[in-house]
C-alpha cells in the first residue's frame, strides 16, 4: 500500500527517521556513560519499546501509569518502572499481581501510606523494590529533597520492600525554549536530587539508581555523575513543541506526522482540513507545523479555531490549495495526540510498510 492510499486523518510513522532517533539517543547515552530507560507514556506501543530495547543501552522502560505498565507486562516487556505514585488500595492489589508475573517491576513512592500498602502485597522472600520520587520543586509528586533521607529509614522498615534508589523528574522544564535557562535550571534541581541520592546511597547499600530526566534536559542531566539512567521519551518521535525549543545537545527528527486532507478551500488565503481537536491535541503556543518530506513550510500556519473537526490552514493569498489535496503535520504534543489514535502506520518513503497497535491507548488509571 501507498501511504497516498491511506485514509485522512491517520498517524504515520517515518521507520527511517524513527530508527536514526533510536540510534542517536542511544550513541549519545553510551557516550555520556548513562544508560536509557525510555518511557512508554509517549508512544503507548509495545512494539515501539521493544525496538527501544534491542537497539541497545536499556536498563528497562518506564510506564507512567499501572494500566499502561500491565499492557506492557502482557506484551513480553519485563522490565519495568513506574513513574508516578500508586495509592489507592484497589490498584495496589494490583501491583501485586503484576509483581509476580515480570522480572522486574520497580515503583515509585513519595508518602508512608504508599510504603506500608505495598508492603502488604509482597514478602521478604519475593519483595518489591521501590524509588524515592523527589520534588524537584514543581509540587506535582514527591517528597522534598531534604525530607528524602528520613523517608529512606521509614521505607527501611519494611523487610518486603526494597529500597533501589531515587527518581527526580522535572517536567516543568522539558520545554523552556533558551537551551543555557533550561540546562542551568536543570542542573541545578538535578545536583539537588544528587545530593540526596548520595546521602540515602552512603547508608544503603541497595540504593544505587538516579534517575530521571527528559528529552528536553537530557544533555544538561548526563553531565551529573549521580545519574545512571535517562528517562526519556519524546526523542523517539518528536513534535512541533519540542521542535520549538533550543536544543544544546543532538538534534532529533520529526518522525510522526499527522495525515490530514483539504475538505474546504472557498476563500483565499484559507483551507479546512480533517484534523481537528479529535485528531490533533491543542497545545498553546506549539501548532502543527505542515512539513513536505523533511522542509518546513513555514508560510502555511495551523490554527484549531474551526474546532473538533476540522483544522484551519492559512498561507499567503498567492498561493492555492485543492479540495481533497493531502498534507502532513508534524503534531503539536506527541503524547496525548497518539492517545487518540488506534495505530501507527508505519512507512519508508511513500510505502506502507507495518501497522503498529497503539495497545496502551487510554490507558490512564
């Protein structure tokens, strides 16, 4: 099949592109002496983590859900962390039942009641290891940097538990458009959630993970000597956000795109196109960027003001578009713009070449 064949609007994947990200982060990583652990909350697609995998340098994947972790454990993926606290009762039974079918499941835990759930569902002889999450001063998740060491004894107490190390994440900062504010601000929480790392790691043994990081401050974080792994996700294909910053480390290709058609071009300067709300996520600040091959064009801007439908394309008067004309977007926010989609259809060139299941689709709980 052509990918002119395709159906409007569908999410393409460049397997070219895609694969020179994959090889790019991972050179990069070895390089810096780090190792990856890329996250899943991107993609939402086993297949995507197990290329992650085999291209090389993973410790695991990162899930940022208990949902999404299970579908991943269901598709052979069996080394696992979750990124975001699990609390409620009703999910820790759960965990416990995911605990005994992978390798290894590793969470992330910022409150005692947390620590004391999970430890009813494990036992010395089969426990369940677990990080610090530290704040990085964004008030989202985590306790705060000089309260991590206290939290290390109280987790301590529990012999079903073990304790493998700290996670700082700093989402807040992923997208600061000046590369020197960003990579100064990062550093600066990162030699924080270092500092605490070292401290709890000097009195336990098993902590000896620092993790952490974004597609945005990974070439500020790997300079920390603390940081073992990198979280990253973005990287694998990219988005107009992410486009938009400056970048201070190695440079990644916009591998996704939206396919989108002219449904209406009555007026000049103007033309409306199937993607809308419902195919393309609103971010502020960071439109669809309509992109021929590789090359921009800058002229043609993207506005979701003709709603859930429909996309609104303006360019300069001169220029002409046709009813039933195809264009792809590189999309504004790549994670939850995947989340409305069921597939990837993956090309080379103007050939369909896969069709990759987006299995971890609303996957929020």
């Amino acid at each position: 099949m052509l990918k002119s064949e395709l159906d409007t609007p569908s999410l393409i994947l460049d397997l070219d592109l895609f694969e020179k990200n994959l090889k790019t982060m991972r050179d990069f990583a070895v390089a810096a002496g780090k190792k990856l652990r890329p996250h899943a909350k991107t993609h939402k697609s086993p297949e995507i983590a197990r290329r992650q995998l085999e291209c090389g340098n993973c410790v695991g994947v990162c899930a940022a859900k208990l949902s999404e972790a299970e579908v991943l454990a269901a598709a052979g993926i069996s080394e696992i962390l979750i990124t975001s606290p699990v609390s409620a009762p009703w999910k820790i039974a759960r965990i416990g039942s995911l605990h005994q079918k992978i390798n290894s499941l590793q969470l992330t835990v910022d409150h005692p009641f947390q620590v004391e759930q999970l430890a009813s569902v494990a036992t010395a002889d089969h426990p369940i290891h677990v990080l610090i999450d530290v704040d990085p001063e964004m008030g989202r998740t985590g306790v705060a940097f000089e309260n991590a060491l206290e939290f290390a004894h109280f987790i301590a107490r529990f012999p079903e538990l073990v304790l493998d190390g700290v996670q700082c994440y700093a989402g807040h900062l992923q997208h600061i458009p000046e590369g020197s504010k960003r990579n100064a601000e990062s550093t600066r929480l990162m030699k924080k959630g270092a500092a605490a790392y070292r401290t709890i790691a000097a009195e336990f043994s098993t902590c000896r993970i620092f993790t952490g990081t974004g597609t945005g401050t990974s070439a500020a974080d790997v300079l920390i000597p603390e940081v073992t792994d990198i979280q990253v996700g973005s990287y694998c294909v990219m988005d107009a956000e992410y486009l938009a910053v400056e970048h201070t480390g190695p440079q990644y290709l916009p591998a996704l795109r939206i396919l989108s058609s002219v449904i209406s071009c009555n007026h000049p300067g103007h033309a409306t196109i199937d993607a809308g709300t419902k195919a393309i996520y609103v971010t502020p600040g960071a439109p669809p960027r309509v992109i021929d091959g590789n090359t921009f064009r800058p002229a043609v801007n993207y506005d979701w003001n003709y709603g859930d439908e429909h996309g609104h394309l303006m360019f300069p008067s001169e220029q002409t578009m046709l009813p039933g004309e195809r264009l792809e977007l590189v999309v504004s926010h790549c994670d939850p713009t995947i989340n409305l989609f069921d597939e990837f259809w993956v090309v080379r060139d103007d050939t369909v070449v896969d069709r990759w299941e987006i299995q971890l689709r609303g996957c929020c709980r």
